[in-house]
C-alpha cells in the first residue's frame, strides 16, 4: 500500500537539552582552535581594514569578478541571466554590476560596471542587464546594511521555486537560512519596473535570501564574499530539500530540527564573518587557477 499523506508527515524534532525557557549563551560565529602549543595565537582571516576608500573599492571589485567565475564553475550561468552586484564603498548609491554578455568565467575587474541610482552608466563602456538593475537597485536603497546582492538560475533553485514555499529546516546547514528567508510568489514574468523590485525587496526583508517564485534565488549580504557563499548554501539546500522530498514520498519522514535548536545553531552557522570566511577558499581557488588574471 503506498504511503499515506499522514504517514509522510515530518517529524518534529524534540531536543531534551533545549526547552523554551532554557537560557544560552550566545555561541562564537567562528569555532577554530587557534593556539599553538607553545601558546602563540594564530591569525584568523578575516575581512581587512583599509588605509583608503579606493583601496577598499578595488578589493570589492576583486572579489565581485572571483564570485562570478565562482559561480561559472558551478553551472551558475544561464545565457545573459544572473547577476552580482556590489556597493561602491565611494559613491555609496551607486554599485558595480556585471555587463549585459560576458560570460561569468571570462569576467574581470577592469570589465564591471558602476550604475547610479538612475541605473545611468558611470564607468564601464557596456551595457547592463534591466532586470538586474530592477532588482539590485531596490535592494541596495532598501538595505543600506547590504553591500552586495546575487541571483541567478540555478537548476536546484529554480525547481525549488516552483513550490513557491520556504525551506524546511532538516539538515544544519539550512539553518543558515533560519528564519533569514523569504518567499516572493508574485511572478510576472521578466522583472523590468523598479515596483516589483520593490516588491522583491519587501519580501527579502531584514533576510538573507528570497526564493523567487517560478524563478531562482536571491542572497544578499554585507560583503560580497557572504552574499556569494550564501547563494551557494542555499542552492544545496535546496538540492537536499528536493532529495529529502522526493525520499519522503516513499514513506521516509523528514525530522525537522527543534526551533530552540534552529535559533541557537543558526547563530553559529549563519553569521555575517562566517558567510565571508566560507567564501575565501573558492576565492583562493581562483587566484591559483587563473594565476590571477581576472584581478586586472
């Protein structure tokens, strides 16, 4: 007999450690040991300071073209769709964006573009993608904790948007979504106004990531690194939902983690340092396989 709609049913997840009223301390964003034996502390990375705003400015333009071959490698890519932005740390109401059709895997520094608010070309001899400035521009004015923003069509993202439904919290690493996600269910086609791009924003609120609907992902984040990192998570999570989904529907029960315990790993897991610190291996991947040409 197959297996019914009450049997499929997840499973909550009830911890004997964590009560509503239990009191914990608030974990560390970052879990290292950093002690040599001689007792020297080791350095952890960690986002530099600068002396300049230009020297600031050059390292998010950096690591705005590492996300993009990043993302290439991934299979992030889809034709001229997709996109990554960045705040100009300068001209704070403008930002730097990818041109209209270079491939993400060929894009370099010196190919960015910086827009004005009026979606106007500041530097750069190439156009940009409308919808990108739909979306981005929005984003950027309604979060001024938000320096960077992407989306793109992933196929796991794009097949867990067609349920229109936030995650399920099954797994830790969906935990970095917690509560930080949101669902935008009105789908009209090819974004091009800036009221649906406010109307993204709206449902991003104070997040880290929307579904959009019958479309793809959305991360945002303060540097680059995290947004990128997080776009990353959530399109394995979204994998690993559609698995566990299609897994349930052979009876198998989803157990959906604790809220007690979602709040407190979600600090652990979810942070803005921690989005940064996961993204520097990919990074350093790409100096390494490009001898660091896309820097220039």
């Amino acid at each position: 007999m197959a297996p019914s709609v009450v049997e499929n049913a997840p499973i909550q997840q009830k911890s004997p450690s964590a009560t509503p009223d239990s009191k914990r301390v608030t974990p560390p964003q970052l879990q290292v040991l950093g002690k040599t034996k001689d007792g020297r502390d080791l350095k952890i990375r960690s986002y530099p300071k600068f002396d300049t705003l230009e020297e600031e400015r050059l390292y998010r333009k950096q690591h705005l073209a590492a996300a993009f071959r990043v993302f290439a490698d991934r299979g992030f890519d889809e034709g001229v769709a997709g996109h990554i932005s960045v705040r100009d740390p300068i001209l704070t109401d403008h930002f730097w964006i990818n041109p209209l059709s270079a491939h993400f895997a060929l894009i370099k520094v010196s190919d960015l573009i910086l827009v004005d608010e009026d979606g106007l070309v500041v530097e750069g001899d190439e156009p940009i993608n409308a919808p990108a400035f739909a979306i981005h521009s929005e984003i950027h004015k309604a979060r001024p904790d938000v320096h960077a923003a992407c989306h793109a069509h992933s196929v796991a993202g794009k097949a867990f948007a067609a349920f229109g439904r936030e995650l399920d919290m099954i797994t830790q690493d969906s935990l970095r979504f917690y509560k930080s996600h949101g669902v935008y269910r009105d789908f009209r086609g090819v974004i091009l106004d800036r009221e649906e791009g406010q109307r993204i924003a709206k449902a991003l609120g104070q997040g880290k990531a929307a579904i959009l609907q019958n479309h793809g992902l959305l991360t945002v984040g303060q540097s680059v690194d995290e947004a990128a990192f997080w776009f990353m998570s959530l399109d394995k999570t979204c994998h690993a939902q559609l698995l566990a989904d299609a897994a349930s529907a052979a009876g198998y029960k989803k157990i959906i983690i604790d809220d007690d315990e979602a709040a407190y790993a979600a600090l652990q897991v979810g942070g803005p340092e921690k989005g940064w610190l996961a993204f520097q291996p990919y990074y350093d991947e790409q100096v390494a396989k490009t001898n660091g040409n896309f820097l220039l």
